[in-house]
C-alpha cells in the first residue's frame, strides 16, 4: 500500500519512513513542510493509500480544513495526524474532517506502528470486490400519495432488479423510520442494525461503520432498515441524514428511499437530495386528489418533469380512470403503469422474498423490468434459463 509522508522536520521525516518502510508499506512520497506553508497544495493527485501528516498548533484550523476537503475528494485516501494537541474538541474535530488516526507529536515509533496496522485494517476491510463502486451514485426517491399505494413494494423490488438483474450495486434506504418495513418485503432474516445506530454516533461515520449497520440481502444489494421502535425515530435530523446519504451514493451506484408520504423536514432533505422522485398512485378518485396536491407541492419546491416520475399502480384497463384522465387531473405525464396482481404481491410480500424470485414472468414484474431500464438507460439484460430461475428461487 501506497504512503505519503509529510513531516515538520528532517528528523520526524526519517522516523515516518523508516517506520513505515518496517511494515512493508511504499513510501510513495516525503517532504519536509516548511514552516508557514499551507498543507493543500502538498495534498494534490494522491492516489489510493495512507497519508501521514504532521500539523502544529498554529496551522491546526487551516490543516483541518485541507484534510476535509481532501478525504471528501478522496475518500480512498486515509489519514494519520501526528499532532501536539490531544483535548477532546481538537480529537473530535479532527475526526469530523476526515482523519482516521492522531498520534500526538513528537511520535513514539510504537504508537505510529499500532495506528498504521489499524488502518490497513481498515482498508482491507472496505476494500472494492471487482465489481466495487466508489464514486458518486444516483438517489432515487420513492413515494406515496396514500398509504397502501404500494410504493415500498414498488422500492424494494426494483431495488432487487437493480441489483440482481442490471448488476449494478445499490443499496435500499428506508425512511419511513416511525413504521417502517422495507426488511420485510426483502428478507425473512431478522435486521441487526438500522440507520438509528449510523445516526446516534454520526461524529464517527465513515464506510465501515456504514457497512457494520447495513443488512447484505445479496452481493450487490444492502438494506438500510428503519428503526424498530418509533420514539428513536424523532432524534433523527436533517442534518444527520444528508451524511448518511452522501456516504451512501459514495458507496453505491443507486440509494433508492423508501418515504414516508408526510412531509416534514427529513422528507424535503431526502427529497432535495434525491435525482429522481416516483410519485406512487393508485387509480381512484381520492389518491388522484392527493397526487394533484402532491405534484403541485413538489413543483412549488422547484422539481422539474424531469425529476417526478409518476407511477400508476394496481392500474386496471377496464377501471373507471383511464391514464389519459390522470394525467389531465394531476397535471403530469403518466410515466408508467403497473397491473393489479394481488396474489403475487401478497405472496412475495408474506414470503419475504424479491417477485422476481417467485414469479419472472409476472406482469408486474414485467413493468418494473421497464420502470428500472428506463432508469438506468440501459436496455434489458438477456432473460435467464429456466434452470437458473429455479436454482435462485431454490435458494
């Protein structure tokens, strides 16, 4: 793994590579920083690796704020701060601009040998598959009129499609954190962790804590599921959920949310975040109601057409409403419909298992299919053979 050391000091610098050299690390560059210089322009094109850094008290606020921007450039990067304060704010601080490890200044060889073994840990831990994703992914925002218009059904199996079927890493977000249950529609296993554990130590968030409380429903899709008691629910804040998200879209090429259809402030932040907003209706006169005043509501927030994508669910074409007369009535092109198959959906849903799962050729299932290309701009993988379909439902 590559190293890059910059000490106060000729002497600190010598110590820096020759420990780092002792654990079979590259010292890939060394400099002396002069005293006065400003650390930023020293942190530019470092690649994948660890960056040692000495920072003194006088330069402490602007080296912070260099580090910040670096690791949130650069998230491949880890740091280790040999510093000469150890209080609790500066540690805190420190963490907070993205540094994984302070040793106090002047180092002792031994405490910079532990810091260095904890994190190579911890790139070995967070390390990419082949098929990794770090970068900046897409949030996709999924939301009902009405209760009981299907949206998390609608997030959770496109999720899957996404996952499964485009091959693209994704994670599953579920805000509906009073009465959420996403995991259900997911997974007959139990669900350790939810976002509540991220956002009551959100000082110490970074891709391995993210990880730790994430539930693996396949090798390419994750769950974050929503707290299980209500009252948790309410010490979540706005501020607390942008930094889990975007941690999360470093880390994955789709976060799909799964909202509660009140609006309230984490709502309007997962919704001003979100690249794409379905809108999820049933076909009757009260819902059409609601997703009138719900369109309005997100255009007065300035969403364009392109962002709201309104979905028509349980549609029946010999129902009352047609898509023409939704579409009139609302004030938005209809952008997809899905059939009304009770059956499947209630058994994907009791089984806890993915539609694709147990019936591929379901009609829904087919509109999801096309809901999801037309997201990613990708047209439809080949379909499966029969022998895989039942190896996969087997398992």
């Amino acid at each position: 793994m590559n190293t890059y050391l910059i000490a106060s000091d000729a002497t600190t610098l010598e110590l820096l590579r020759s420990t780092v050299q002792s654990q079979s690390l590259t010292v890939k560059s060394a400099l002396v920083r002069a005293e006065g210089q400003l650390l930023m322009p020293l942190l530019q094109n470092l690649e994948v690796g660890i960056l040692v850094v000495c920072s003194g008290q006088a330069q402490k606020t602007e080296d912070l704020d260099a580090l910040e921007s670096m690791t949130w450039a650069n998230p491949k990067i880890s740091v280790i701060l040999i510093s000469d304060s150890d209080t609790k704010e500066d540690l805190v601080r420190a963490m907070r601009s993205g540094v994984r490890e302070v040793v106090a200044s002047p180092p002792a060889q031994n405490d910079l040998i532990a810091a260095l073994s904890r994190v190579v840990a911890h790139h070995e831990k967070i390390r990419t598959s082949e098929d990794g994703y770090v970068g900046s992914g897409k949030i996709v925002a999924f939301i009902s009129c009405k209760g009981g218009s299907g949206s998390t059904f609608l997030a959770a199996n496109t999720a899957h499609l996404i996952a499964d079927t485009f091959n693209r890493r994704c994670v599953l977000v579920d805000l509906d954190l009073q009465y959420g249950d996403a995991s259900y529609y997911m997974s007959q296993d139990g669900v350790k962790n939810n976002i509540s554990d991220l956002t009551q130590q959100i000082d110490r968030l970074d891709a391995q804590l993210l990880n730790s409380c994430m539930h693996s429903i396949s090798p390419r899709l994750n769950l974050l599921a929503a707290p299980d008691e209500a009252g948790v629910a309410l010490a979540i804040t706005a501020n607390q959920l942008e930094q889990v998200l975007t941690l999360a879209k470093r880390m994955h090429e789709f976060v799909l949310l799964d909202l509660d259809s009140t609006i309230d402030a984490l709502t309007l932040k997962a919704l001003d975040m979100a690249d794409v907003v379905y809108v999820a209706m049933e076909c009757n006169l009260p819902v059409v109601r609601n997703a009138k005043r719900l369109v309005k509501l997100f255009r007065s927030l300035g969403y364009g057409d392109d962002k709201l994508r309104l979905l028509v669910n349980k549609y029946q074409e010999d129902g009352l409403l047609d898509v023409k007369s939704i579409e009139q009535a609302v004030g938005i092109k209809v952008h997809h419909t899905i059939p009304n198959q009770f059956a499947a959906v209630n058994e994907a849903f009791n089984l806890g298992k993915p539609l694709e799962l147990l019936h591929p050729q379901n009609g829904v299932l087919t509109a999801l299919r096309d809901i999801t290309a037309s997201l990613l701009h990708t047209p439809l993988p080949k379909a499966r053979g029969w022998m895989d379909r039942w190896m996969r439902k087997a398992a």
